[in-house]
C-alpha cells in the first residue's frame, strides 16, 4: 500500500490550519486524515496483540458487573482506548514527526496500558477515574451508531468535596486534520487547554473528528452534555460556549441554534456562515446550485442573528486574523437589528489570543456566568429556517408555513399571565412552562396573526397548574403526513439520529445501476468511519427486524428490483424514477413508520473536496436527487444531478422543485 513520506505528512499536518487557494482544486485533491506513516511489521503485531489483550479485558469487566447496570454504563470509558488504537491501525492513521516530537505509537502503548488499568478497576468495582479532579477522559456510546465516542473534562479541584452544581463551559478546538482519537485523547490527558475558569468544570468534546461540531459533531455535543449531566452536578443556568478558530466557527453555530442553553457565548475567531468567509479566507469563487444555496441557510448564523438578542456574546479577533471576518460579518448583520457586537479584539495579533484582550474576554464572561441566565426569559425572540432548529426557552414552533423560509417568533409573558405572540411563516407552537416557571395563576394570550388562536378558542382552554406549570399548544398542523421537527429533511438529517444502511441481495435492473449501488454504498460506509468516527450499522434487507423498523432510520441502498424493503414502499414514495441510467436520492417519512424517515441511495452529502475546509461541509443535496450513474462520481458529487429539489410541508412533491 503507497504511504505518504514524512516530509510530506508534516506539511498535511501543517496544512490542517491553513487552508488556501491550493486547496479549491476539485481535481487535486488530498486525503483528509492523510495516511499515515508505514511502521514496521513487529510494532503492528505488538499493538495488535496488546488490543485482544485489552478487549479480553473489559469483556471481562462486562461480565463480572453483568448484574451492575451502573458499572456496565462506565464501558465505553474503557472501550475508548481500544477504539483509538484499533482505528489508527485499521485506517493507517498512526502519525509520527520528529519536529512537533509526535509519536503515535508511543501513545498507543499508553494508551492500551491506560486501558488496561481502568478495565482493572471496572472489574474490581472500583472506577476511580469517575470521582477524580484534574484532567479526566470520559466516554459515552452514541445513540447514532452504537459507536463509543471520547470527551475531555477538566474538573476543579473545589468540585470534590463541595456538594453543589458548578459552573460548566464547553470548549470547542480548531481545525485538527490529524486529531484522531489517539491524539485527542493524548492532548485530553496531557493538557487542560486554552481556558480553565476558577471553580469551573471544563468540558472538551471530541465532535467526531473534524466537521466543525455539525451534524453527528454537533450531536455529539448534545449526548455528551447529557453525559455530563448523568455524571457531574453542573448548573444547568451557567452553561459558557466557547471556542477558537473551528471552535470559534462551533461556537457561534451552538450559540445561534441553542441560544436558550447557554448563560454566554465566546467565539473566537473561525466562521460564521460558508460564502462570504470562503471567498475571503479561501479565496474561492463559489458557485452554488439553487438548493445548495438555499441549504446554506441551515448553518449561516447571519441568517438568524435574532436569536442573539438573549444570549449575551462577547467575540473575540487578532487584528490582524484573516478569520476576524466571521465576527465582522456578525457584527454587520446584527447592526442590522439594532444590537452592537462586543467584539474585543487583539491588537497586531494574528490566530491566536492575545494576553491582554484574552483577559478582557475572560473578566467579561466570568461575570456574565456568575449571574447566569434567565430560567424563563420575560421575552423569547427566535428566528430558524428548519424544524431541525424550532425551540428557545419555553417557546416551541411545530409547524412552518414554509421551509426555508425565515420562521420568526416573538414572545413575551408579563408578570400578570399576559402572553403576547408575534409570529411569522408559523402555522403551529408549544408554549411549555414547566413547574414553577409560570408567573401568574392565570393567563390571557394574544397573537398576531389571530389565526393562531382559532383551534385553541374551540377546544377546552388549558388552565395555570398549582405547581405554576403551564402548556398550551396553538395553531393547526392538519392531517396526514406533515413536516414536524426532527423529521423535516434533508438528506443529510437522518444522520442525525439512528441510522441502519440496509444493502440490497437482489439483482439491480442493470448493470450501471448495480455497479454505481456498490461503489457508492461502499464508500459511505467508509466515510462514516473515516469522517464522523463511528461503523455504521449495517443490515442485509432480508435481516432488517420491526424493531429496526421502530427505533432506526433506514438507508436503502439500489433499487426496488435488488432492494425488498424498497420493494415494498415504492409505490408510497412520490418520487422513485429508476431506469437504465438514473438512480433516485431521497429522504422521506418511512411509510413502514412514519415517525422516522427512509433515505434512499445517499449517504451524507458533502464529499472529499468538502474536507479541506469546514466551512464547505454543509448539505449538498435536498430532499431528493436524481442522479445519472454513467457520469463517474467525483470528490464534489456521486454522478451527475440531472433534478434536486424540495418536497412541500405535506412531503409533497412540488411543481418546478419547490424552488
């Protein structure tokens, strides 16, 4: 197998922080993670008997706690370190250089003993490692694909013996193109990283590689907070988001779409949206189709910069930083609405923090975490552009006139009950006030539009709890199937949650179709292991069960001749054109289960030439694609896209795409 010199892998490396115009060549493409360094055949057999060593291990740990659900819970903080080395062996990521003294085969070796150690422990009764302070490694498994994912902790010495909730902020890294789990893990254990707040537990998530923290990234920063929570006493009210460069990018992303859960927010440098930033720092013309234009605006924080207007935020630049732009493109589309950017920026400093203004941002968050954020906010303005994103605070939107159009709430309860309600492109929403939160016995709503309290006027009206708890759902969804949150496209949603890819034992109807099926179905099982860190799950259609069925999104891969699942829902699909040349992508509510969806023909969907720069990795086909087979798939598309478009609100398939 060709490897990569080591000169040649140092300037990849380096290269992980200094995209450029080298890479917007979509015919010169490099490997991201590149391939690692070639190591001898006795340092591959020392490693690979000392990963059946460690799993024999915590085999053995599984077992003797078989009767002990909390001590099982704790196995993949030991499977971690069996899935870091046994990914760097399996995909050649094993890095060495001499200049930045990286040595990933002495880290694996520590890293098995490391392993080895705590499947001691585990078995024993006795995690240790779960009630430390200092620098902690933890491990969750994910709800996506069964995959064990690491996270950093840093945990104040006060935490020990404090008995109460602690501060928590969240740290998102930069763009880390050999930050394998080997690394992440090595720099988890060895460093406590850019910020350590007093009293504060620091959370580091590992966000599936290197994708920005979107999509299974940006899930992994959710499971990971509910592990946290599991496991930690934090205070829910002084949840800090911050992060640098990628993190920065992260940062602003959390902050936009979950501007309910944070206290405060602190992105440093990285982007804010694809677009501008690429022509700026990538120096690329970009030339969009129409959907993927559209599609931007699942991920462009200048999209929904309302959603600020209750998260306090203080950005932080080097002057001179060419990523300062995603803060100044923030800071216009904010001016915008009337609010000015506390932007603190270093001066003559380039991509990195400045000791005096990192100062400057630390007295500015510190006090902002000290007080924490409001529980229930007397005002909730919130603006998204897809049910995946519908919820701020104790408002819900469940339904939109329109995707992709800009969905806008605004929100206010008075002391007295008073609800006021201003919506716009919103055809349903939840008003959820758990116990304590409502701030009167009773209530009077008022909305604009005052269609959204026609249902609710005909139906019995819902009263204030004696627990002050209030919950009241307006508008109407109508019947049949509808866009809901969680189930809205596009493609790349249904990896978000649960997936099986179901591969096909029949016959295609030819060969074309056949030939691109495997070639294509192959790779994006590869490029979830190689991209989000995680093996797919993977079923033949004669093996998929009704609990696969209830609990997972189902990826059918061919077509409805070679697939007997397809088989038996094509005819409910409003899109399925299948010929000697055309293989149809899309994404569905299955018909099998209507409350999860059906992909057909598509893993996610940015590719190769998205990987040299984070701001590129965003959807790249909609709802549904057709797509030509004999053109030979590239790093930018499987084939040629001879039609792609939207389905309406009602999975409808539209007149002129739904453009």
């Amino acid at each position: 197998m060709f490897r990569i010199a080591l000169p040649l892998l140092l300037a990849l490396a380096l290269a992980a922080h200094a995209d450029g115009p080298m890479d917007n060549v979509a015919e010169k493409i490099r490997p991201v993670p590149p391939l690692g360094v070639k190591i001898a055949d006795s340092a591959r057999a020392e490693l690979t008997t000392g990963l059946k060593d460690l799993a024999a291990a915590i085999d053995k740990a599984g077992e003797m706690n078989k009767a002990k659900p909390a001590m099982l819970a704790l196995l993949p903080d030991v499977q971690v370190y069996h899935k870091a080395v046994l990914y760097a062996l399996e995909n050649d990521e094993v890095y060495i250089d001499g200049k930045s003294k990286r040595d990933d085969l002495t880290v694996a070796r520590r890293l098995l003993n490391t392993g080895l150690e705590r499947a001691k422990l585990l078995e024993e009764g006795k995690p240790i490692w779960t009630t430390a302070t200092g620098l902690v490694l933890r491990g969750y498994r994910s709800k996506i694909d069964d995959s064990v994912q690491p996270y950093g902790l840093v945990i104040p010495a006060s935490y020990a013996n404090s008995g109460r909730n602690h501060r928590c902020d969240f740290w998102w890294a930069g763009r880390g193109e050999t930050r394998t789990e080997l690394d992440f893990i090595q720099g988890r254990e060895r460093n406590a990283g850019e910020f350590t707040p007093a009293d504060t537990i620091v959370v580091h998530p590992y966000g599936r590689f290197c994708n920005a923290n979107k999509f299974a990234g940006e899930i992994d920063t959710l499971e990971v907070l509910d592990h946290v929570k599991k496991h930690y006493r934090i205070d829910e009210n002084r949840l800090v988001a911050r992060g640098f460069s990628m993190g920065g990018a992260a940062c602003w992303q959390f902050a936009v779409h979950y501007p309910s859960l944070w206290c405060a927010a602190a992105p440093g440098a990285g982007f804010a949206e694809t677009p501008e930033f690429l022509n700026v720092f990538q120096k690329e013309k970009v030339e969009p189709t129409w959907y993927e234009r559209r599609l931007w605006k699942l991920y462009n924080c200048t999209e929904s910069v309302g959603n600020l207007t209750g998260l306090p935020t203080v950005a932080y630049s080097g002057e001179i930083d060419p990523q300062k732009q995603a803060a100044d493109v923030m800071a216009r589309e904010l001016k915008k609405i009337g609010r000015e950017l506390t932007h603190i920026i270093g001066p003559k400093t380039g991509h990195k923090y400045e000791p005096g203004a990192k100062a400057i941002v630390n007295a500015k968050i510190d006090a902002l975490a000290a007080k924490g954020k409001q529980s229930v906010p007397a005002v909730v303005i919130f603006e998204t552009y897809s049910l995946r994103y519908n919820k701020s605070s104790w408002v819900e939107i469940l339904g939109m006139e329109k995707h992709w159009r800009k969905a806008r709430v605004v929100a206010v309860v008075a002391p007295s009950g008073q609800v006021s309600l201003e919506t716009e492109n919103v055809t349903a929403l939840r008003l959820n006030f758990n116990t304590g939160e409502f701030p009167a016995g009773s209530y009077n709503l008022s909305a604009k539009p005052a269609t959204l309290l026609e249902r609710f006027a005909e139906e019995d009206k819902p009263i204030v709890g004696s627990d002050q708890s209030f919950r009241v759902e307006l508008g109407t969804l109508g019947d049949g199937l509808r866009k809901s949150p969680g189930l809205q496209g596009p493609i790349d949603d249904a990896f978000l949650d649960r997936f099986i890819i179901v591969k096909p034992t029949g016959t295609a109807m030819n060969k074309a179709i056949g030939d691109w099926t495997e070639a294509e179905m192959t790779r994006a099982i590869r490029h979830w292991r190689k991209h989000f860190r995680g093996d797919a799950i993977v079923k033949l259609d004669t093996e998929v069960t009704a609990d696969d069925i209830a609990s997972a999104n189902l990826i059918l891969w061919g077509d409805p001749k070679s697939n007997a699942l397809l088989a038996k829902i094509a005819d409910k699909l409003p899109l399925k054109e299948f010929n000697d040349t055309t293989v149809t992508a899309l994404i569905y509510p299955n018909p099998l289960n209507p409350k999860k969806y059906v992909v057909l023909n598509s893993g996610f969907t940015f590719r190769d030439y998205d990987y040299l720069n984070n701001a590129r990795q965003v959807p790249k086909l909609p709802d549904y694609a057709l797509i030509d087979v004999t053109a030979p798939p590239n790093g930018r598309a499987p084939g040629k896209i001879i039609r792609a478009g939207f389905f309406g609100e009602k999975w409808e398939l539209l007149g002129n795409d739904g453009k």
